[in-house]
C-alpha cells in the first residue's frame, strides 16, 4: 500500500525489456547511439514538432534547471507558484545553473499561475535596483493534483509575452495531466505558448530519464553545452534513450498515466464513501485529505506509506484529522485501494486482495 510518490513505483517492463535489449554489446557514446535517436524522433513525433531540440537528462531538477538556465539571464526573476517544484524541491538548483535568476513564488489557492497576479507582479519589475522580467514557469499537473487546461495555458503566456517574457513548462506529470484533459501534447504546449518542456518519465514509469524539449531550434547548442557542464551527458547515453523511447512507443507514457488516474479515482470514490472529501478536487493522480489521527495509526499499523503533511501522528485526540498526500503510480492497481480503504474503513481485508 505505497501512495508515498510515483517517484517510488516500478520500472514499466516494456521499459526494463528495452533496457535489456540496448544492453546488447557495443554502441556509439554521448548520445550518438541508435535508441537517443529514436527517442527524439518520438519526441517530435508525439509533439508534432519536427524541429524541435530534444535533450535527455537523468533527473527532473536537471531538465527544470537547465531549461530554466537557456531562458533566463542571471539578472532576472522566474515567475512560478508558491508550490512549484522549482521553488520547494530542487535545492536551489534553478538559480544555481542560471547564474542567480531569482524565483519570485506567487500566490496560488489550486497551485495554478492567476494571470491577472502574474501580470501585476511582472509589471513591479524593470528598475536597475531589482531582478528583470524573466521567464514563467508553468507545473502541469500541479502540486496539489490539479490540472491547467490549453486555454489557462495560452491565458499566462499571454501575460508572459505581453512582457517579452518566455514560458517553460515543468511536465513532471504532463502525461497525468494529459490523460486528465483529453487534449494532444501539442495542444497543451507549443500551440498554447510553452517555449521549452521538461518532459517527465520517471514518475511515469521510467528508470530514470527525462527530456528538455525545445520548441526553438536555436536553443538546440547552448542546451548541449549547458547539459554537458551539468554532467547529464551520459557517457552510456543509450539507456536514457531507450527507456524515453519505449515509453514513446504505442502510447505507453499515457497509458501508465491513465492507469495512475485510474487508481487515484477509485482511492476517491471510495475515501468519499467513508465521508472523507478531498480538500480540493484532483484532477490527476494525487490527492490532499483529511483523515482522523485513528485511521491513519491503522492505515500506517498495516503498513500504508504515504506524506502525513501534519502532526503528531502517535499522540492526540484520535478524531482529529490530519492532512496527508496520497499519490498513485502507474502500477497501483485495485488490488493496493481496495486494501487501503478496508484498513480506513475498519474492515477485515478480503482474502481475495493480495498483500501488498
């Protein structure tokens, strides 16, 4: 009964095969090899952006930073929410690679950038005293399990380019987010104003690999220098590629995403069932709960991993509700929900459910 993260899930198989197929004896280093070109074609292909410069890298800090870096100069200021990965979770890595951009973390109730706040804090900008307009970082799916539509989209890269401003997009989750809105990968990026992608795969059912896609080919040299001098340039590049490229292959990136949404509607609907609301509605694969301090001391007694985001989970009145995360991955399946909510619900589990 893993919720922690789908940064904890398995590795696909489809994707550990071709891990083992590209394997097989000797290959060309740095990127050179057959499987990092299939996978940016299937990059481009998936985007319908033939021209676009694809860019592998091991960890989602690394295409966040080093996407962030070929669109800001030190001098500016990055426009994200208060939640945004780039603000909470990578150490500071977004200013270090740019050279000392500063992240200006907006507020936002559902984690999605407001246009009409974006644009009065981009407008108290431009003075040689502060930071410049910089660019504006969009998370799809965001941190709290909601989702931006194409139009929300194109809403703040209006305001973004109203200030000549470039628009980079943390895609950790976009196939959730994808899956969730029914719309293309073009449609949700490039056609709605997004300059740069960080194309998330493993939480996704990867390894280990993402990729910086870049809708203007003329970031294409400066990101392969700014992601040789990170250190993201493989020697052994082949296995980035080839895990990019099976999960590419017969729609198996959203696949993996539907069957995460799958899972984190039926942990919902059966959470509901119990009386217990989500404290906004998700749109993806996590969602935020209340659940009282008594059924998360049975939850964790039987062994459920998941973020308890308050305390103290031993002591207390045993109704109080505490706030938690639960997050599904690809590999979930009915099997871990139902298991959880007969814990939640204090019913004995049924023999049919295999331990998890």
């Amino acid at each position: 009964m893993n919720f922690s993260s789908d940064n904890a899930g398995p590795v696909h198989p489809r994707v550990m095969g071709a891990l083992i197929d590209a394997n097989e004896g000797h290959a060309p280093a740095y990127g050179a090899d057959r499987w990092t070109g299939e996978a940016v074609a299937r990059v481009r292909e998936v985007f319908e952006a033939p021209e676009a410069a694809v860019h592998l890298v091991a960890t989602g800090t690394a295409a966040n930073a080093l996407a962030l870096a070929a669109l800001a100069r030190p001098w500016d200021a990055v426009f994200c929410t208060e939640m945004a990965h780039i603000h909470e979770d990578e150490c500071n890595a977004p200013e270090a690679f740019t050279g000392g951009a500063k992240l200006i973390a907006l507020p936002a109730p559902l984690a999605k950038l407001e246009p009409e706040v974006l644009r009065a804090a981009m407008a108290r900008l431009g003075s040689v005293h502060g930071p410049q307009v910089g660019p504006v970082s969009v998370t799809q799916a965001t941190e709290k399990g909601t989702v931006y539509r194409p139009e929300e989209i194109r809403a703040v890269a209006a305001v973004a380019r109203g200030f000549g401003a470039k628009v980079h997009l943390d895609g950790a989750r976009l196939a959730n987010a994808l899956v969730a809105v029914g719309c293309s990968p073009a449609e949700m990026t490039w056609k709605a104003g997004v300059d740069v992608v960080s194309l998330g795969g493993t939480k996704n059912g990867l390894m280990g690999a993402e990729a910086v896609v870049c809708f203007d080919p003329t970031l294409s040299w400066e990101m392969e220098l700014r992601r040789k001098r990170a250190a993201h340039l493989f020697s052994k590049h082949r296995y980035l590629g080839a895990q990019m490229a099976a999960t590419l292959t017969d729609g198996l990136w959203l696949e993996t995403a539907r069957a995460a949404n799958a899972a984190l509607g039926l942990l919902v609907e059966g959470l509901r069932s119990l009386g217990v609301a989500p404290e906004w509605e998700p749109e993806a694969n996590l969602v935020f709960v209340r659940l009282p301090r008594a059924m998360h001391q049975r939850l964790r007694a039987a062994g459920a991993s998941y973020h308890l985001w308050e305390g103290p989970l031993e002591t207390g009145d045993p109704e109080e509700p505490l706030l938690c995360r639960l997050v599904c991955d690809w590999s979930v399946g009915t099997g871990a929900v139902d298991r959880f909510l007969a814990v939640a619900a204090e019913r004995p589990v049924p023999a049919t459910i295999p331990p998890c």
